[in-house]
C-alpha cells in the first residue's frame, strides 16, 4: 500500500469490552512500522485505564511512542512522517480538540488543516 514506513495512530475505544483493546495493540505492533498510543477523547476516568489495556498488548515498551493527548499524537506522526509514509489514524471515529474555543473537529479536518500549515510541498507533490 506504500513505499515508505506505517505509522499507526492508536487509540482506544470506548466500549465495555476491554478487551478489544489489547488486540488492536498486538495488530498495530505486527503491522505498522511506528505506532502512537493515545487515549483520544475519552473521559478522563476512563482514559488512563484505556491507555495501559494498549500498552500492556504491546510486546515491548520501546515498541511504540506514547502520547496521551490526541492532537499531538496525530501531530507527531504527521510531522515524523516522510513523503512516502502513510498515516493510519485507528481506533475510533472521534474528533481533535481544536486549540480555538476548546472545539471539537473531525480528524480529516485538522489534519487537512495542519497539512496546509505544515508541509508547503505535499500541495504540489499531489497535484503533479
């Protein structure tokens, strides 16, 4: 699917089945060439327990990059990423929190927005 490296984006779901949780780590950790853990927008009570049931589905503890807060996991892997990488953002349908008024946004929208902010060549390399 790409030339260059996966980079995986994971957070956990909001369900009941904690389960679910490990297994998407042990998919992201034989899939991904770099994976971020972050807890998205859980509440925060049950954010710290969504992030160790990731971690702990890890094999090893340098396996991947752990930032809790979601905007700036998506912002890390979108900035550690090279012209041929893809970035998977996985792990449930929310949304950023906007740095304006506390907003929520879709992901695709703040990331289209820091795309355009942040890499002035990825606008000509599509086009061409």
């Amino acid at each position: 699917m790409t030339q260059g490296r996966i980079f995986c984006v994971l957070c956990a779901p909001n369900d009941l089945d904690r389960s679910k949780r490990q297994l998407m780590a042990i998919a992201a950790e034989s899939s991904a060439d770099v994976c971020v853990v972050t807890s998205g927008n859980l509440p925060e009570s049950q954010s710290a327990e969504a992030l160790d049931d990731l971690r702990r589905g890890f094999s090893k503890k340098d396996a991947f990059y752990d930032e809790p807060d979601r905007r700036k996991a998506i912002e890390w892997a979108l900035s550690h990423a090279e012209l041929d990488d893809a970035v998977l953002i996985v792990g449930q349908d929310v949304s950023t929190l906007a740095p304006i008024n506390e907003r929520y946004v879709p992901d695709r929208q703040f990331i289209r927005s820091w795309l355009y902010k942040n890499q002035s060549t990825a606008e000509s390399y599509w086009y061409n």
